[in-house]
C-alpha cells in the first residue's frame, strides 16, 4: 500500500538540480514522479523512481542528502472530481494530506500522497475501496 519516495535537499544555486538528475541519470534510475518545493534557501526534490534502494544509494554515496518516505499511491481516474472524491474519504475521516503530487498513467491518476497518520490513512483506503500500488507495481509501469 505505500512506495519509497525519496526527498532530496538541495541548496537553492544554478545548477545542483541537474547536477542530482545526472547522477540518477548515469545509473539508468527512472524517475516515474517528482515534484519540487523551494524556499529561498533550499528546495526539495521528491521523486518516486524505478529502484528506490539504488537511487538513495547513489545519491549518499556523492554526498547528496537525502531521505527514504514511505508515502501513499493512490489510483484514480483521470476525469474531473477524481481527486476530489479520494480526498474527500481523508478529509471525512479527519486525516490530513501533509503533501500531494501526481501524475497520469494511461486514463488513470496516481496522487502520491503523505498524510498525518499513516494507519489511519490506510484504514481509510481499505474502508473506502480506493485502489493503490505498491512499490512492485510501480516497477512495472513503462
């Protein structure tokens, strides 16, 4: 029911971005998602990629900080009020979403998403009948 994110922290300089995506890039590490926060003195990277245990491994060993998140991956459908109702059974139940980001999948939605209760986030899924992957299904996706 969860996936490994990763939460990367750069300095907020020209060119540490890339410098972060080339080093995923020469060992052949897909990112499947990412999004990026900033402030003016730092950003955060979070992605979700194809060997999660590779990519944190490349990224300590040059020194880069970096976290492993068990976060949610939520499927939806793609049409208008999707997210919304999947939301809306987190809301009802009293679980904040701390964070979300997303991306499509064919004619589906993926919200990642981290919330306030990991349990009760997971009783919410189960009660509610809302489909999610795995960190198997995500190596599956091309």
């Amino acid at each position: 029911m969860t996936v490994n994110q990763i939460s990367i922290f750069l300095e907020n300089k020209y060119g540490k971005l890339c410098e972060v995506l080339e080093l995923l890039s020469a060992a052949n590490i897909r990112i499947i998602a990412a999004s990026v926060a900033d402030t003016s003195d730092y950003g955060i990277l979070r992605i979700i990629v194809n060997d999660p245990q590779q990519a944190y491994k490349i990224l300590k060993d040059n020194n880069v900080s970096a976290n492993l998140t068990d976060v949610l991956a939520i499927v939806t459908g793609s049409e208008a009020g999707s997210f919304a109702h999947a939301l809306g059974c987190f809301t009802r139940a009293g679980v904040s979403i701390e964070y979300m980001y997303c991306f499509s999948y064919g004619e589906k939605a993926i919200l990642i998403l981290r919330t306030n209760n990991r349990n009760a986030a997971r009783e919410v899924i189960r009660r509610h009948d809302l489909g999610y992957l795995c960190e198997s299904d995500l190596m599956k996706l091309k």
